[in-house]
C-alpha cells in the first residue's frame, strides 16, 4: 500500500505543477507534508500490517500525533490543509472510492499580525539605500531599485524576480507581473520607484549583465549576469530589517505588509488594494485593516493623556 501512496504523491505533486500551475515552492511544501503522511503510515504497518489503508482515522491519528510531537497549530493546520487537498484529487482522479479527508479538521492556526515598518522606518531605508547608490555601484543602484520596487508595488518576492526588462512600463508608470497561479495583473508604482529603475538600468545593470551567461531578459540581475534569485532578494532584506525594532520575519513579505497597510492608513479602498496585491480573498486583504487599528491603539495608548 505504501508504495502506491508514493506514487500517488509524487503524481499529484506532478499535478499541482502543471494543472494547479503552482510555484516549486508551493509544490515542496505539499511534498513535504505529505512525506511525513507516508512515513507515519509505514510506520503504521510496520507496526500492523491490518492498518493498510488511507482512511480518516489514519489522517486523525497522523495529526494526533504531529501535535503530540509539539508542532504549531499553524503547522497542523496546514498539514491538515495539505492532506485533504491530496485526498480530494485521490477521489476526484479515480484512485479512491470515497474521500477520506473531506471531514478531517485541525486546529485553527495562530492569528499574529504581519510585522509592518512606519513611515519614517521606510524612509531611512531607502534614504540609506539611495545614498550608497550615488557613487554608482551597480549592486547598490539595483538594491535600492529592488527595495522601491517591492514596497512601491507591494510585490511578492517571486513576482519581484520574475519581471522581465519588457514588463515595466514607465510612461504609464505600471509593473506586470505573474503571480499565484499563474495569474498576470498590471501594477502601479510610483516616481521614486521609477527613479530608481531608470538608474540601475542606466548605470547598474550593464556593468552587471556582462559575459556570455548574462540573462538578457530578466530586469535585476545579480553579479554573475544571471536572474536575480529569491534567496538574494531575501538576504537583502533581512540585512536591511536586522537592525530596526520589532518582531517577525525580516524577509521582502515586510516590505509587501507595509505597502499595503501605509496605503490604508492613507485612505485607501480596501478593494483596491486587495487588487494591487493580486488576493484572490478580499479577507486575506482585511489582515491590513487589523493592523492599522492595532496601530491607532499604539499611537493612542502612547499619546493621549487619558488612555
């Protein structure tokens, strides 16, 4: 039984990349979670043979026990999450008579907050990076077009990387980017941004984009000439939020939570912004409207003599 498990992940592993269309990173995660679902039930027949068969009990009993390990309820959730979408296909492809999963739950995963920059934060980031830039250092022009891109966009990382040279249009002062799901959308940025990306592809990106491997499509390159990767764009980020007050991940999606939620604290409609970060959800948008009142109760507890 587990060998055809394995196969059946490695298919809809398979699946997920060409029909689903989701990213490698999408993909690892599923994998992931799913290896440890076939290793628990080797275990399970290792222990009793009888146990041969994919049911809601062994799904159950699989969470009971990555809970009983001590992993997250985030983690379980997504676990959860993960097997029932597995299940579902295992149904939907033929394999299996009945889904096993469809009445599997998990507990609901922790809520916290996305980390979120102030205004004066995001100004001394970039005032920093302008001024490395203005001796004309290719990586320090690029940098700094990165940083205006991802927060004046509210870009994902992976939608960052992927931008070819033809994909940014500065009359009209729009991005277009592929994101989850394969799906495109225009975006707007502003004139910093524009700013930025003129002189790292004026002064920057030639001395970059040099030698026979250089990419001649990709917009940010590193110094090999190569598609700037995710994992740079990360290391950037982190250097450049290591040394600022807060708590949570120091990675680009900081710079995306703090896009979207300077552009509610500034008025803006929570539909357009949900389109500006391409949210299939508009609930997935709303995490911003807690945030800026999680803000307002800061400011307020901080300043008003009567909180």
């Amino acid at each position: 039984m587990d060998d055809t498990l394995a196969r059946d992940i490695d298919d809809f592993r398979s699946w997920l990349r060409s029909a689903r269309r989701l990213s490698e990173h999408s993909v690892r995660g599923y994998g992931a979670d799913l290896a440890d679902l076939l290793a628990f039930v080797r275990g399970r027949l290792d222990e009793d043979p009888r146990t041969a068969g994919l049911d809601l009990e062994t799904l159950r009993d699989w969470l009971w026990e990555s809970t009983d390990r001590g992993l997250a309820r985030s983690t379980i959730a997504r676990r959860s999450a993960s097997a029932r979408a597995f299940t579902r296909w295992l149904h939907e492809t033929g394999r299996v008579d009945v889904d096993p999963g469809v009445r599997l739950r998990a507990p609901k995963a922790e809520s916290h907050l996305p980390r979120v920059l102030t205004r004066d934060q995001m100004g001394g980031i970039l005032d920093e990076l302008a001024a490395a830039a203005v001796g004309g250092d290719a990586t320090a022009l690029r940098d700094l077009a990165v940083v205006e891109l991802l927060y004046g966009a509210g870009l994902r990382v992976g939608e960052l990387v992927g931008c070819d040279l033809g994909d940014v249009d500065f009359e009209r002062l729009v991005v277009r980017v592929l994101g989850k799901g394969a799906k495109q959308r225009v975006v707007p940025f502003g004139v910093p941004a524009s700013a930025a990306l003129d002189d790292y592809l004026t002064r920057g990106r030639p001395q970059l984009a040099t030698g026979a491997h250089a990419d001649r499509a990709a917009l940010f390159v590193g110094r090999s000439g190569s598609r700037l990767g995710a994992r740079s764009v990360y290391a950037l980020v982190a250097r450049i939020l290591e040394p600022l007050p807060g708590s949570g991940p120091a990675g680009p999606h900081a710079l995306r939570h703090t896009a979207a939620t300077h552009l509610l604290d500034g008025g803006a409609d929570l539909r357009a912004v949900q389109e500006q970060l391409g949210h299939a959800s508009l609930g997935t948008t709303q995490i911003y409207t807690h945030v800026s009142t999680e803000r307002l109760r800061e400011s307020y507890r901080s300043a008003h003599p009567r909180a």
